[in-house]
C-alpha cells in the first residue's frame, strides 16, 4: 500500500483553509475544505481516516484527491450543475412569435400546430410542462355564454348619432 504525504502536497497553508472553510456557505465544498485541512494539519493521516469521519466512502475520498491533484483548489470548490435536458422547440422563432401574438387557446392547439409546423409530436402533459418551465401562458378568451345572441349583442353596441 502507497502511502501518501498529504502534509507536503496540499499547497495552501492550514491557515488559508480555515479562512476558506469559514467563509464558504454550501455545505459539499465546506465539507471537501474540512477533508483538506484535517489532512494539512496532520489531524487525520490517510483519506480512508477522513473519510470514516465524514462517514464518506473511501472511493469518495479518492475522488476527491483525483480532483485536488488535476484541477487544483479552484477545480475541489466547483460543483457541475446540470445543463437541463435539450428540448426540440428551444430554438424555434416561429413559435414564439406565435405564442407572443395569437397564442393558443389549449395545450391540444398547441400540439396539433407544432406537429403541423415542424413534424414534432408532444403529449399533452409534456407540452405542458415545456410552456410551465419557459413561462409561456396560453392565451384565453373569456367565456361567453352558448345561447348568447350575437346580433343583440352588435345592435346593442351601435350607438346612434
């Protein structure tokens, strides 16, 4: 077994990591600082010791120094966020010309015009969900009533001279 002398290859002083660990909010790179500084300072000797202390995986341990070695601190104190999922009507200036002037009366509208216009098929909760998480809203008349008559309705407006 390879025993590795964490003490001389952590480059930043004891000190700077206690400054960064207490300054620091998110509760991963907090606790990836804590590994760092427990293992500068000598307090736990090998990552599987640091790890039982977090109650961590000694792979996770590995990982983590894999990290360190490559990307340095700067690489250990940055998170991948996600990127979202890629959705076939993100680019599409029709539609959201569409959406911005006329508008849809229903989701199944929708749908039946992205098919029309570009080939692509939607399900109904998954059209959805795309104009919930672009906050697009459908536009909607007010409702009228069936038996309304529409030439009282057009007589009524006219106003004589």
């Amino acid at each position: 077994m390879r025993v590795v002398d964490y003490v001389n290859l952590i480059q930043e002083s004891p000190e700077e990591l206690r400054v960064l660990l207490k300054a620091e909010k998110h509760p991963k790179l907090r606790e990836r600082l804590q590994v760092l500084l427990w293992l500068k300072s000598g307090t736990v000797s090998t990552m599987k010791e640091a790890m039982k202390l977090l109650d961590r995986t000694t792979q996770h341990g590995l990982v983590l120094w894999r990290i360190y070695k490559s990307k340095g601190l700067s690489g250990l104190l940055t998170l991948k966020t996600g990127q979202g999922r890629y959705s076939p009507l993100r680019d599409k200036p029709e539609l959201e010309k569409k959406l911005a002037e006329d508008g849809f009366s229903t989701v199944n509208e929708a749908r039946a015009w992205i098919l029309e216009t570009y080939g692509i098929s939607y399900t109904e909760n998954g059209l959805g969900n795309y104009f919930r998480a672009n906050k697009s809203k459908l536009k909607t008349g007010r409702p009228s009533h069936p038996k309304k008559d529409e030439q009282a309705r057009q007589a009524y407006k006219k106003i004589p001279d």
